[in-house]
C-alpha cells in the first residue's frame, strides 16, 4: 500500500476522534457496518487515505486472527503514516481504536443495565425486533463498498451467484460459515472467481 502525504492539525485528529466515537454509538451489527461511511469520511471526503490503503486496511485485518475490529486500527495507522512516520502511526492507531470502543463500551454497559431492569416492557423487546432489519441492511451497504473493490463486481455473475448461494446454505440449510470460506477459497485459487 503505497502511502500518500498529508498534513493533519489537531483539528484533524479531533474529527477524525470524534467520526469515529459517532460512528462507534451507530455500528449495531458490529463496527463493520459503519464501512461505508469510514470510505466516505476517510477516502472520499478528506483524501486521508487512497482507496487501495482502505480496502487493504479491511482486507489484511479479516484476514488475520483475531476480532472483526482489528480493521479500524489499521486504517488508523495508515493514516498516521500518510500523516508523517511511526509515532504518528501509532497515535492513529490509538485515537481510532479508543473512539471506536470508549462510546460503544460505555452506552452497552449502561443500556445492558437498563435493558435487564426493564426487559418485560413491549417498547424493549420491539427495539430488539426492529434492529434485525437495520443489521441486515448495514452488512448489505458494506459489502456492496467492499464489492467494488474488485474488478468488475458488479458485473460478475458468478460473484453474485455464488454469495446467493451462500447464503441460501447457511439460512436454509444451517452449514457452518467456514465451510463455506474454504469453499470461497478453493474456488478463488482456482480462479473460478
């Protein structure tokens, strides 16, 4: 990932806190529902980051063990090397990684607390209900940001086929997700996709 060079003032990293913080309180679903808006953010609004450094940020971070937020740390430190070296870098890491998990950590723990109080009230067990749709349809945009990514995504029949066919399996037919990866990863080696 080749790196680019910016100059970010305090300010900068402020915002680029307190993007992340709201972007922390919204990311139901898990952090990577908010991919679309970090592209907007980070790529397309503010030019902190090209395109090949974002996708490759979320792609080293699945790709390693660990958990599904590792990504945000990654572009955190991308940034702060297009910011000027190391130190930056690590700052970057810091201040993503904090806004991301300070808000969430706290309004989880005192909504848990509230929620377990209050659990037999219609209003609480409808919110449960309606946020399944909005999880769903955040995965969808991410994907749909991670898609383009690849050539011609949109236009690829056996792309599309084979992710219906995914999730036909494990919705219909209750197969493990990772059976399907190494599938997905057979199938990729082969160069079927």
């Amino acid at each position: 990932m080749s790196s680019l060079m910016i100059d970010l003032h305090w300010h900068d990293w402020l915002s680029l806190f307190l993007h992340y913080a709201m972007l922390s309180l919204i990311s139901i679903g898990g952090v990577i529902t908010t991919v679309p808006e970090m592209h907007r953010f980070l790529v397309d609004q503010n030019a902190w980051l090209s395109d090949t450094q974002f996708n490759g940020s979320i792609a080293i971070a699945q790709a390693a063990p660990g958990p599904n937020m590792l990504f945000v740390g990654i572009v955190g430190w991308n940034i702060g090397l297009n910011a000027g070296g190391f130190a930056w870098a690590a700052f970057g890491l810091l201040l993503t990684l904090v806004g991301t998990l300070l808000p969430s950590s706290l309004l989880t723990y005192f909504a848990a607390q509230w929620g377990h109080r209050n659990r037999e009230l219609r209003a609480v067990r409808a919110f449960k209900l309606g946020m399944g749709p909005i999880v769903v349809a955040l995965l969808v945009a991410t994907g749909w940001i991670l898609a383009g990514a690849h050539r011609d995504a949109q236009q690829d029949w056996r792309l599309w086929l084979l992710s219906a066919l995914t999730v036909l399996l494990v919705a219909r037919f209750r197969v493990h997700i990772l059976w399907l990866l190494a599938l997905g990863g057979i199938l990729g080696a082969s160069g079927w996709v």
